[in-house]
C-alpha cells in the first residue's frame, strides 16, 4: 500500500472527530425543515414550490458545508510531513458521505410530497445542490490556504451568500435559478455543471500546499 494510502487512512478517524458538524447539521436540519412543513398543509405541492424549497434546502446544507473544513489543528499539522493536499481530501472523504445524504434525504422527502414522483425536471436540481457544496467547499479551502488560524467558516458563509444575493439579482433571462417550466431550465444546468467542474477544480488548487 502506498505511503499516502496508509497515511489518508490512518487519518480517518481524527478527522472525523475532529471535524465541526454542528454548524452543518443544524443547517442542514433547518433546511429539511423547511421542505419538511409545506406537507402538514398540502396533499400535493406544485412543482415550482418544491423546486423552491429544495433550492432553499441545498442553500442551508452548503452554508453550513462551509464550516467542515475548519481544522482548530491547523497551527500543529501546518509543519507535519503530511501534504496538506492529503489532509484536505481526507477531510473531504470524511464530509461527502454527510453532504450526499443530505441531497437523498431532501430527494426522498419531495418524492413524498410529489405523488407522481419527481419529475425529470427537478432530478436535475442535484446538480445545483452539487455546484453550491462544491463552491461552499472551494471557498473554505480558499480561505484555509496560507493560514494558520485554521478557521474558514465565517469568511466562507459572507462570500456564498453574497454570491447567491447577486445571482438572484439577475434578470430571469439569464438567472441561474429558474422556474422547472422556463426555456432555459436544460441549458442553465449546462452552466451549473461547468460551475460545479469549476468549483472542484478550485477546490484542489486551494487545498494545495502554499508555496512561500
């Protein structure tokens, strides 16, 4: 087995208990939450309502995404011999599981709203709420790089939510958030898989070690 194999796996477990899930979990809670309640009230949700409150769910699961990178050890493992390119995707590995569960458990709670089943429109939604962790993500490790306080959250949350208050100041002709019935719905989810491609590939140069 490779050395950094041996390494990433031996880092597993201190990852995970090291890793901040409180920020992520109560935001992940309330977006649940708030997909949740509409079906105390309705026996069938329109398709644009629950493309909205999906939307709203993946919002809150990437803002609290935006705390898992947060490392209190930063200061000591910053001069170990383990790359910190390994250390960030060990990190990774531990919090994807976590991220893609939320998606299956918002998936399977509107396919309980929706009687039908989900339509093919909203299917593609996962890769909005793929493109939002990647970006809350690669805006943490961006945040991480060069430093040594090893906290990224707070900065993280500011740029997302500033970046998502821009893009929803679009005008609908070129708003990344349409409706499912809009003309646009396909080829807007072209550009959220190339922010998506974008995000990771900023994600990896971040968690990069910094050269001096």
């Amino acid at each position: 087995m490779p050395v950094t194999v041996r390494v990433a796996a031996a880092l597993l477990r201190p990852t995970v208990r090291a890793t901040h899930w409180g920020p992520f979990l109560a935001t992940t809670a309330t977006g649940l939450t708030i997909v949740c309640v509409p079906a105390a009230f309705t026996d069938r949700m329109l398709p644009g309502t629950l493309v909205t409150l999906l939307r709203l769910a993946a919002v809150c699961a990437a803002l609290g995404a935006t705390f898992l990178l947060d490392d209190p050890s930063a200061p000591t493992t910053a001069t170990t011999a383990t790359p910190r390119l390994v250390r960030q995707l060990v990190r990774t590995l531990v919090v994807l599981p976590a991220l893609a569960a939320s998606v299956c458990i918002a998936w399977w709670i509107a396919s309980a709203l929706h009687s039908s089943g989900i339509p093919d429109p909203l299917e593609t939604l996962g890769i909005e709420a793929a493109a939002l962790y990647a970006t809350a993500l690669a805006i943490a490790a961006a945040r991480l790089r060069g430093s040594l306080d090893g906290v990224a959250g707070p900065f993280a949350v500011a740029v997302l939510l500033l970046a998502i208050g821009v893009t929803l100041l679009l005008p609908e002709s070129i708003t990344l958030f349409p409706s499912p019935s809009a003309p646009r719905w396909h080829q807007v989810h072209v550009q959220w898989t190339a922010i998506l491609t974008i995000a990771v590939l900023g994600y990896l140069w971040a968690a990069s070690d910094h050269v001096r």
